[in-house]
C-alpha cells in the first residue's frame, strides 16, 4: 500500500452502527505516516468501523506505554527502535560512541528493557498489546569490520531477544515475527536518514507500510481454521497408490519426493496442535488402509479422520467429513494437486479455502506451508485443542450407541456417568472461553462477536458475570464447550452471549446450564438477548422448546416455567468455583 492509497482507503464511509476501534500508538519517533498507514491497514480489515489511532509524547517510548489506559484505546501497537533502548543507538543524538561508551549502553539498554517488560506486562492486563522489536539496523559504533560481529553488539541483540522471548508468553501480548517483516521489507530499504534528521520519521515509506500491514493483521487476528482435508496421490505422498502399489508410494529424498514428507510432517504438527485432519481420495479403499499404516509415515494414522476413500466425487467425501467433524465448510481448507478436484470442492462449498498442493515445485510447497501456517496459526494451544480428535470419535461413538440403544434417551444419558462442571470465576487472560465466542456459530446466543478489549471491559464491570463450563462423560472428555457472559440485576439475570461447542448437542448441557443460573444468582427469570442467525439452529430449538412460545428480542424465561419443562438432568455437578 503507498501513501495515495491509504489516504484513499481513509476517505471510505463509516457504518454508525460499528464502533470505532481506538489503537493506541506507542513510539519514541513521530509516527507520521505509520500512523496512516496502520489506519488505512485497520480500515481494509474492519470495513465500516471508524479508526481512531491515538499516538504519545516523542522520545518517550515506555512513558507513552505507561500512560495509556483502557479509557483511551482498545489496543496498544508499541513499536520499538534501538535509540528508545538507548539514545545513542540513534543518530539525533550525540551523546558519544567511543569504546568506553559501549558498556555503559549495554547497561542502559538492558534497564530499558526491564522497564519496557514492566510497562508491557501490565498493559496487557488492561488490552490486548501487539509489539514491533528493533527493526532498523544499528548505527556502525563497533570497532569490528562490517562483516564482523561484535561481542557488544550481539549481547544488544540477545537483551532485546530475551525480553522479546519473555513478554511473548503473556496471553494478551503478540510479538511481530522479524521474519516475516524481513520478507516484506529488506533491510537495505527501511532507515531513511534525512527523514530522521529533519522530521524524526525513521522509515522509508515501504518500510512504514510493511509494518503497518503486519500490526494490522496482529490487531486484527482472524479465527483460525479448524481442520484440513487433504488428497493422498501426489499430495500426501509421490504417486498413484493404484498404480505403484503400497511400496511404490514415497515421500524421500533418493526419489526426489521429500517435499510430500516435509507436508506429511507440517499435519502431524497441525494435528497435534488440535486441527482436525481428514483425508478424501479416490483409491481403493483396502489399498489406503494399508499405506497409511506404513511405518515411515510422517503423521501418524490415528490422527487421520475420517479417512474417505472410493470412487465418488470429492465434494461427497468432503460433504461426509464435514457432518462427522459437525463444523462449518468455512472453517475448512481442503488441498488437492489436481486442479479439477479443488474446483469441483469449491464449487460445491465457496465459503471453503481450497488449495492446490503444487506437487513438482518444492518452492511453491514451501510457500503453501507458510500460508497454512497463516490459516490455523493461533497464539496458545488450549487443553481443548489437544483433545478435539478424541472428543470427535468421542461423539461419533455416542451418536452409535444412541442409534442402538433400545431404551430411552433418559436411559442412555443416565448410564453415560456425565459430569459438568460450572466455573463462576472471571478469568480475562482465559482466551478458550473468549475463542468459544468469536467462532462458534450453531449454538451462539446472537452472532455478536467481541473485540478482546470489549471482552477485558465487560469482565470488569462488577454486575456481569462469565459462566463456563467443562464436561466429561464415559465416552471422554469434552473439555471447556460453552460459554455464558452476562449481568446481574436484582432478581434477574440477563445474558448477551451464550456459546455451546457442537460436540456438546444432545446431552442436555444447555438446560442445566440454565439452571445453574437460576440457582447461582436467585434469579426469578432470565433474559436472554436472542437474535435468530442463519446458522444458530439447534439453539433456536432449544429455546422454542424451554420458552413454550413465539422467540421473541429479547427472550424472557421464568424460573418457574423453566423448571416446569426440564427434562431430567443425569450429571453430577461439581462444585462451583466461587468469582
């Protein structure tokens, strides 16, 4: 993006009905056109929403971290340059680069981090905060040739590595990777010298860009996908399994087929990151059992499913996959290596990523890793990712003894040993229960997502309350499935969002999530704000059966008519954890 076209992009409407997002912008230069730019980048991301970026004081990097508050911004961008570290690191400065001098900036600049770590850490507990580390070079002050390293110079580097390593475990604190903005922006294109001398902007224009576009998209984290479902002949490995046989298969180097073992590996990390992997081909089913079972296979065959395998068209098995793993095709990446394949899964579900696995470029496999990468990358691994393959065959096997148990559902549910337990307590930093609100769609309240600094605002006021829940039965754990966030007044309870994972449906969790509210706070009726979405179905049924009328904005529910239409409840409930 250039100068023109972010002022273009800025000119765009604002919708009244989005809220404006306030980014605060702390830097100790003048932000200038990093300021626009981030504005526009925001715009092209949230169509509609009014962008407010607010800067600090030049030269006082860490005070401007220090000073802002949750009043004043949504989210903190703090980009930092060497001389915030230590003025001299910079060249409007003179305060002296003899070699006596370098201890003593070393010093400085290990105290500087310090302070910045502090001031970081506890932003982060107001807002979400997104960090840009040094990405100018440092001026030539070291006695070592250019081509040489100094000893000085790396333990800079390794201060500034350190912090960097140390804040990124906060749970509201993202670190933009160097990597990915040295890709973007050489090194030799970023320091504009006459405009720090004479303006106090630091960067060439392209440069600003680069980092705006990736603050921009840190800001701004889009959900990550939920499973992938991939090809196997010349996809998962080197050629056709019908006409080369289980041996002839291959993924290695003597057969110039490594790139298809390097994609087996980037699934089983996936996988083991809790994506769901599904496999759809047209083979012969025996034939694919048996080279998935191979022992050199670099993701290991449990973590494949469903695994699809006949002669049907593609979108059937992806359509079969879908409805086993119960979530949306949007969440979804399907990648094949024959174009008509990924045309025909396209056709039949758009709202689906689908990629062509590149099978004779290793460069452009490289490149579809990094942008697989982009599509499921999330910034923590919850328990729940790590037991989501477990609890699909977990549901899958429910759905079976259901289909052949001859008694009741009561008799069913009651021999399932089902424990819930309700979490009362108002966690923040809990970013399981706020990712169960911005991706689920089936069982959602109302559709209406948060930002994570609208999230952090409700949990402080004193009258809302968050509810979540965990669930376990003889079947397996389900971990942390839904999510209830509200307010309490007086003698009722009012809900604005309430989210239950689909692996959760049919086991009666909503009703006694329901109950535990009227229990928990002596309430005499709840008020839920409801709005039908295209896709919240199952809740919708759930409430036409508990309310016993129209479904209405926004739906009352007495205590007393509840518990008159309960079905009996079969879980233990553990005991609440007091807020």
């Amino acid at each position: 993006m250039n100068l023109i076209e972010a002022l273009e992009v800025l000119k765009e409407p604002v919708s009244p009905d989005r809220p404006a997002i306030r980014v605060g912008l702390a830097c100790g230069f003048t932000p200038l056109h990093l300021e626009t730019f981030l504005a526009a980048q925001l715009r092209q991301r949230m169509p509609g929403h009014g962008i407010e970026v607010v800067p600090g004081l030049f030269g006082d990097l860490a005070g401007n971290i220090e000073r802002f508050h949750a009043a004043q911004c949504d989210v903190l961008a703090a980009v930092v340059e060497w001389q915030d570290l230590d003025p001299r690191l910079g060249t409007r400065s003179l305060g002296g680069w003899r070699t006596e001098d370098l201890p003593d900036i070393e010093r400085s600049v290990e105290l500087s981090v310090s302070r910045l770590e502090r001031a970081l850490r506890t932003s982060s507990s107001l807002f979400p905060v997104c960090v840009c580390l040094p990405t100018l070079p440092l001026p030539p002050l070291f006695t070592t040739s250019t081509r040489q390293a100094s000893t000085h110079e790396l333990q800079l580097r390794n201060f500034v590595t350190a912090f960097a390593a140390r804040i990124a475990k906060e749970p509201l604190v993202r670190v933009l990777n160097p990597q990915q903005l040295d890709e973007l922006s050489g090194m030799a294109k970023r320091f504009n010298l006459q405009s720090e001398l004479t303006a106090g902007f630091p960067y060439q224009l392209a440069h600003a860009s680069a980092i705006a576009e990736l603050l921009a998209a840190l800001i701004q984290n889009p959900a990550p996908r939920k499973g992938l479902i991939t090809d196997l002949d010349d996809t998962l490995w080197s050629g056709l399994l019908g006409e080369v046989g289980v041996e002839g298969i291959s993924w290695d180097l003597d057969r110039h087929s490594h790139m298809h073992g390097v994609y087996q590996q980037f699934l089983g990390s996936l996988a083991s990151a809790g994506v769901l992997v599904g496999v759809a081909s047209k083979n012969d089913p025996a034939q694919v059992e048996q080279a998935l079972g191979r022992k050199d296979l670099n993701v290991a065959k449990e973590k494949l499913f469903p695994v699809e395998a006949h002669w049907s068209a593609k979108s059937e098995s992806v359509s079969r996959i879908l409805e086993t793993w119960n979530i949306g095709a949007d969440a979804v990446v399907f990648v094949d290596d024959t174009p008509m394949e990924v045309a025909e899964v396209k056709a039949a579900f758009p709202e689906m990523e689908c990629l062509a696995f590149p099978r004779s470029d290793p460069g452009a496999i490289w490149n579809l890793l990094k942008q697989l990468r982009d599509l499921f990358g999330k910034s923590a691994i919850s328990p729940e990712d790590r037991i989501r393959l477990e609890s699909i065959r977990a549901v899958g096997a429910l759905r079976e003894a259901v289909s052949h148990d001859r008694g009741t559902v009561d008799d069913f549910l009651r021999s399932a040993n089902a424990e819930i337990e309700f979490n009362f307590a108002k966690q923040p930093r809990d970013s399981r229960a706020f990712e169960l609100v911005n991706k689920t769609n089936q069982f959602n309240l109302n559709g209406k997502r948060l930002t994570e600094a609208a999230w952090q605002d409700t949990l402080s006021n004193p009258s809302s309350f968050l509810l979540t829940v965990n669930y376990e039965d003889k079947y397996g754990p389900l971990g942390r499935i839904a999510v209830l966030l509200g307010r309490i007044e007086e003698k009722s309870v009012s809900v604005d969002s309430w989210v239950m994972s689909c692996r959760a449906f049919s086991r009666r969790i909503e009703h006694q999530c329901l109950k535990q509210l009227c229990e928990r706070f002596a309430a005499a009726e709840i008020v839920l704000d409801y709005q039908a979405t295209p896709r919240n179905g199952p809740l919708q049924e759930f409430l036409a059966a508990v309310a016993g009328g129209p479904l209405t904005a926004p739906l009352r529910i007495s205590r007393n008519d509840f518990l008159g239409k309960c079905p009996a409840l079969h879980h233990r409930v553990k005991e609440l954890v007091n807020a």
